[in-house]
C-alpha cells in the first residue's frame, strides 16, 4: 500500500472554455491533513469539482491518482465507492429522503453490504451528540429546513459515519457564526483521530483550523500554487492577506514559461 493516497501532477482545467486551474501539482499522504487557501476566485472550488468529477469542469492536460489509480475517468458515484467525501459550500435539500435513510444508503452502496440497523442508528446518535445535533434531525428530510449552519453539520454527520479515506472540505466554514464554526471543527476533529484517513481542507478563513492539525498549507491563487508551507503560512495570511502571495504569480508564470 503506497503511502500517498492523491497525487496531482501538472493539472489543467477549464470551465466553459476558459482555463481555472493551471499546472497544479499536490501530494496528499495518507493520514495527512492538507489545507488549500486563496481568494473567492482562486479555483479552489474548481479544484474541488475536479477531483469529485464534477462534469462542468473539463481537465484538459495533467494526470490525478487516488490511491495509486488513475481517477479521471471514473464517474462520480465510482470516486465516492473509492472512499473520495466533498462536502459542499451549499448543500442541497432533497425533500422525501431523511438524512438517516440518505447516510444509510450510502454506506451499504459503497460497502455493498447492508447495514444492520440497531447498530447503525446507535453510530448515528454517538456522532450526533459530538455534533451537538438533536436526535430529530436523523429523522429530518435531508437539509429540508436546515439553517446554514445544520446544513453543514449534517455534512460532517455523513463524513464520520461514511468514513471516506480522503474527505474534501470545500468552504464547510462558510457562512458560519463562531459556535458553528467550533461544532464543525470538532467533527473534523474526530474525524482525524482515524489515521489511515486524509483531509483537504478548502477555505479563505483560518477560523476552522485553529485547533486542527494541519500537514501542509498551499497558497493557491488565480489558479495556481503560489505557496508551500507549514501551519506558518495560516499566520501569515491571517496577518498581511493574500495580496504578498499575488505578487508572486509573474515570477511563477515566468518559471513556467
């Protein structure tokens, strides 16, 4: 078993014919926890459909293996079988499905066995509770009604029960007020206490990982990397922005020219 659970190389991508993502290259090792920063606009969410397989987006050039097989021409309900989790900045309703029957399903598509039930509704319970989610909700339809800030509880309820080797959060934090914020961290909390599991974490704000650890911290803006660094690099945009990594990008196209 490769230690590297997503390796990116030299990845493009375009939406409507125009270029957003260009000549990315990312290694996530497993158990590691990865977290992509960069302005509304940057491409992180384009990343983020990408890697899903979100059909609005077209790779034009570049390779991206998941656990060691090519993952492009998988379809998105093979990506998720694979163990592959996004969470969505805005998480639709689907009104006549609960959430405990959605999750339910789930887990038995990508195991292919069914779930006993008794032992599945106590799981439930166990991560509603770290959630800080009542009971009722298992039994809501799926974020029918849901504030924005239980639409992405219920996102982090699927994520520990789903238990996915590689979750992708892209912009959980978004729109949160500052309880919120703390309930979602400690979900993603719980979620790195599994250590064969990886985490790429999708923001513009540093609230959510203050008490995270975090592996690697790469500065994406205009759609390329434009930094590599350690949980330094969260201070730093915290402090002076991203405008000091935006002067790097005529450098960086000229290194790539």
């Amino acid at each position: 078993m490769s230690d590297q659970i997503l390796n990116i190389h030299a990845l493009a991508a375009s939406v409507a014919e125009k270029e957003i993502l260009h000549t990315i290259d990312l290694t996530i090792g497993r158990g590691e926890t990865h977290v992509i920063m960069g302005p509304n606009g940057a491409g992180k969410s384009t990343l983020a459909g990408v890697l899903m397989g979100n059909p609005a987006f077209l790779v034009t050039r570049g390779t991206v293996e998941f656990d060691g097989e090519d993952l492009l021409p998988l379809a998105v309900n093979e990506r998720a079988k694979k163990g592959i989790f996004l969470s969505f900045q805005n998480p639709i309703e689907v009104p006549g499905i609960s959430l405990e029957n959605f999750i339910r399903s789930a887990m038995e598509q990508r195991t292919g066995e069914r779930v006993k039930i008794w032992q599945f509704r106590k799981e439930v319970k166990k991560v509603l509770e770290t959630l800080q989610m009542d009971d009722s909700y298992a039994e809501r339809d799926l974020n029918v009604g849901f504030s924005g800030g239980e639409k992405k509880k219920a996102e982090i309820l699927q994520m520990l029960l789903l238990k996915p080797a590689l979750a992708i959060l892209d912009e959980t934090d978004s729109g949160l007020d500052v309880d919120a914020v703390r309930t979602v961290s400690r979900g993603v909390e719980e979620f790195q206490k599994d250590k064969s599991a990886s985490l790429l974490i999708i923001t513009h704000n540093a609230a959510i990982l203050s008490a995270l650890h975090v592996d690697k911290v790469h500065i994406l803006v205009d759609g390329k990397i434009v930094a590599e660094g350690g949980p330094e690099l969260i201070e730093k945009v915290e402090q002076e922005g991203f405008a000091g990594f935006e002067e790097k990008l005529p450098e960086l196209e000229e290194k790539h020219e």
